[in-house]
C-alpha cells in the first residue's frame, strides 16, 4: 500500500485528482447556478401572467370590483393545486402535516431555498417580479401579497384539513424575508376555510 502511494505521488497522479475534483465541483456549480437561473426565469413568466391578468381586470372592472374575482381566482387555484399534492400525500403513506407539504410540494423550491444574496434580486422569484410594479401600479401592492396569502393559507389549509396559516412578514410589504406561522383551526377542520368554500 505504501508503495503505491509513493508511485501515485511520484507519478503526479494526486495533484491531477485535485485539479479534476476542482473542475467537477466547480461544474456542479455552475450546473446548479444555471438550474436555478432557468427556474427563476419560469417563475418571472408565471409573476408577470399574474401582474397582466390583474391590470386587466382592475381596467376592464376597477379595483374595488377585480379584488375579489382575483382573490376567488387564487383560491380555486390553491384547491386544484392541494387536492393533487394531498392525495399524492396520502398515496405515500404521509400524514398530511404542514411539515410533510414540503415533500409533495409541486413548486419548483430550489428557486427561493437555492437563491444567494449574490445572484441579486430578492429570495422570492415572484416578489422579484412584483416589487418592480409597485412605483407605477401602487394599486398592485394589494394583489401582490393577496396571492401569497390567500395561496398560502388555502394551500394549507386544504391539504391539512386542521391547519391554518398566517404570514407575519412579507418581501412585499418591506420586510427583509418572508416569515410564515401555522396554528390549528376549529373551522378548517369543519371545512370553512379562510378565502371561501368549496364549490
């Protein structure tokens, strides 16, 4: 063993190891930088479909009338979305838990877990998108963290069935991150969710 060792080092092998181990790490970064990238570019797509359908509402119908057709909007979404990721759940044996969402979550979350302050912007690939609005559609700010909280807590509450869920700070109201917290509800567990019922 020792023998080889010396022939390993004689013949320069373990420098080469070194470089190459260098190279394949350093490409597994910039694959995974490149991942990130790409899923953050999709996400920008699905922000600005969102901005687009609520300026063309809040133009076509005015604010006050758009506000609610939206929030009915996300929280038929957030119920089409849960109902696959709960039974997905459910097919895996999988209590259907705040904590176990994550597991069958359909969204893409190496866009916010594998963000880095370096690669600019903010955490949020959505708020991103958004916050750009605000100075020449202040009325979007309303819109803007209406879909985090109506997605987000009917997102819960439908794949639960006992939990609710409240943000306590948002990237869209100046906050530095996005904070979240989850309590039981006597009410989602009599099916009476926050943003509406089941139709």
């Amino acid at each position: 063993m020792k023998k080889r060792r010396e022939f390993i080092r004689a013949a320069g092998f373990t420098s080469v190891g070194l470089l190459l181990g260098r190279r394949i790490n350093a490409s597994v970064r910039q694959d995974k930088a490149a991942t990130v990238g790409d899923v953050r570019k999709a996400c920008r797509q699905f922000a600005l479909l969102y901005f687009h359908f609520c300026k063309t509402l809040v133009d076509t119908v005015g604010e006050d009338a758009a506000f609610p057709l939206v929030q009915k909007t996300i929280f038929e979404l957030s119920l089409d979305r849960t109902d696959r990721i709960r039974a997905r759940a459910l097919e895996q044996g999988l209590e259907t838990t705040p904590a176990n969402f994550a597991k069958v979550n359909d969204l893409p979350r190496i866009a916010w877990d594998a963000w880095e302050p370096s690669q600019g912007g903010v955490r949020c690939a959505y708020a991103e998108a958004w916050l750009g609005y605000f100075g020449e559609y202040p009325w979007f700010k309303r819109f803007a963290s209406l879909y985090c909280d109506v997605i987000d807590t009917t997102n819960i509450e439908n794949f639960s069935h006992t939990t609710s869920h409240r943000i306590t700070a948002n990237l869209l109201w100046g906050d530095a991150s996005c904070e979240r917290e989850f309590f039981e509800s006597e009410e989602v567990k009599r099916g009476i969710y926050t943003y509406g019922k089941r139709g």
